[in-house]
C-alpha cells in the first residue's frame, strides 16, 4: 500500500498565479482532507471532501477549491497566489466510519509551496 | 470556535527524564488525536483516543484523555534523543481535524 501521495513535492509559483495541487488517498479511504501548514504552526483545515462534494470547509476564502474524482483522489486549486499562501499543503485521507468511533487520517509527505 | 491549546510550546529536556505535554480544548468533543512531526516531514499518527478516560501507551509515549475537563495529556517516560520531533495534539470537530500549536521537544543527552 502506497499510503497517501502528494504531487508535486515543491512548487515555485509567482504572485498572481495559479496552482493545482493533487493527491491520492491511501487504499481503501474514500475521504480527503486539505490542510495548509505555515512554518512553525500547526496544519490549518482548508476543506474536506466525499463523495466528490465539499462536506466541510475552514475559514479559507474562495480562492481555495477543490475536486474530488470517482477514484477518490483529489485536488486543491489555488487561485490569485499571495506571498501568504506559501506553505506546506498536506493531504490526509480517511474513511468516514458512521458508527462514531471516529476515524484515523493518515497523512500524505505534502507539497512546499513557495510564492514569490 | 474550537480552539486547541497546547503546552508547553517548546521543551528541552535531558535524556532519562519524565515530562508531560497538555493540550486543552474550549469545545465538547470526544475524539483526540496526537501526531508527530520531523522536521521538513509530514505528519505520523501515534494515538486516537475516542472516550473519556481513555489511555494509550505505545513505548515511551503515554497518551490520556478526560473529555471533562476537555483535557488531553501525553507523557514522556525516560525520554531518548530519537523521540526529538514537534508533537501536535488534534480535536475532531464534526469530522475534521482542528490542531494545537504544536510542542517542539528537544531531547539532549
């Protein structure tokens, strides 16, 4: 098992751009988490995805978005770049378990974005 | 909003000690979850704790949770310098993960 896989691993983008980020969910897994780590912080919840909907979203604006596939990868989408947008973007998958025990995410390695 | 506090931020402690790393949480929740993180890495999964009371043990890392006093706790017995990471503490809020800080650990010999 592959686990989570993230691509690219870095990324050089300039102010103004645009970037796609993409990963695919460990085995079995049917949901898909973005986060977004600023150095030196802990990983802020940009959106969660399943059953290729939006099921949940943190306080990110529109410029962030994302798609989920029928394979159960993903993409966060990042429009309008700002220096502040540099970070580390990790994807954690999951499998939504109904019963409420709770669920484990398992993390991918994430993507270095550096906005220049 | 849920906000996750974790401390101490930064801890530098000698190998053989004993220390321990809380994490509070301003909403009702049951699910707590402890990752790790190397440097330049991403993030392990070390404990899931769904109920109160409950207490982890995995090596030299204990982990408890008290959903009452919305506390959590994760206790280092004779720290080793291989256990030298950032430790972050995460509380599910309606199936998304909210994360504290994060504790920077040293661990010197």
């Amino acid at each position: 098992d592959a686990g989570v896989t993230q691509s690219p691993t870095h990324l050089i983008k300039t102010r103004g751009q645009q970037v796609t980020l993409r990963c695919s969910p460990k085995s079995g897994h049917d949901t898909v988490s973005w986060y977004q780590q600023a150095l030196g912080q802990g990983p802020q919840f940009i959106f969660q995805y399943y059953e290729e909907e939006e099921r949940q979203r943190g306080n990110f604006p529109d410029r962030f978005s994302g798609h989920q596939f029928p394979n159960y990868s993903s993409e966060l989408n990042v429009n309008a770049l700002l220096l502040g947008d540099s970070a580390l973007y990790l994807c954690a998958s999951s499998r939504i378990a109904w019963t409420g025990g709770g669920w484990e995410a398992f993390f991918g390695q994430g993507t270095r974005l550096t906005v220049v | 909003e849920l906000k996750v506090e974790q401390n101490p931020l930064f801890l530098s402690m000698q190998e053989g000690k004993n220390y321990t790393i809380y994490c509070n949480y301003s909403t009702t929740s049951d699910r707590l979850y402890w990752y790790r993180q190397d440097p330049g890495k991403s993030l392990e999964s070390l404990f899931v704790l769904l109920s109160n009371g409950a207490v982890k043990q995995e090596g030299r890392l204990m982990a408890s949770l008290d959903t009452k006093a919305r506390l959590s706790t994760l206790h280092i017995t004779a720290a080793v310098h291989d256990l030298s990471a950032t430790y972050f503490c995460a509380v599910d809020m309606n199936n998304d993960m909210r994360f504290g800080a994060g504790t920077r650990l040293t661990v010197k010999p």
